[in-house]
C-alpha cells in the first residue's frame, strides 16, 4: 500500500513540476474532475428516472437546492414546487373577514 502512495505521489509532484502548479492545485483539479464524473453518472440515472433526487445528494454528499442548480445549469427538465409562504395564506383570511 505505501508503495502505491508514494508512486501516486511522485507522479502528482512530477505533474505538479511540469504544470507549474502546486500539488494542491492538481489535487483540487482531481477532485472536481470526478466529483464532476459522478454528478454526470447520476444525471443520466435521474433522466431515465431510475435514481431520485434523495439518493443522488446523499451519494454525492450536496444539498437539495446544489442539485437542483446543477439541473437548471446543464437545462434539464426538472419539476419545479411552488411554494406559498404560510403567513401569507393566514394574513389573506384575516383581512377579509
């Protein structure tokens, strides 16, 4: 196992040299670059409607709202809930009364 991690790491430190980039700097690309690989993975399971919404931001660790704006972003067809605020509904039979 540390033999692989160090491998691992001499190939970061020599991308890292040749990018003019600091290890971090790959590392972070790495993370997004598969963050973004299973987002599209789990995009393609939430068209085919094998996948909810629920289960791919637990998988991904993101919130609901993240999710949804990641729909809107790449234009996917997504249901949309209209939300009444409660006060408003009690303040409107109030005053016609």
């Amino acid at each position: 196992m540390k033999s692989k991690l160090s491998k691992i790491t001499s190939e970061l430190e020599n991308y890292a040299e040749t990018s003019n980039l600091t290890e971090l700097q790959v590392v972070e690309k790495l993370k997004d670059y598969y963050f973004n690989k299973k987002v599209n993975e789990n995009l393609k399971l939430y068209k085919k409607g094998t996948r909810k919404v629920r289960e791919i931001t637990k998988d991904l660790g993101i919130s609901h709202k993240k999710f949804y704006a990641i729909l809107e972003k790449k234009n996917i067809q997504h249901k949309k809930y209209n939300k009444t605020p409660i006060e408003q509904t009690e303040t409107d039979t109030n005053t016609s009364a």
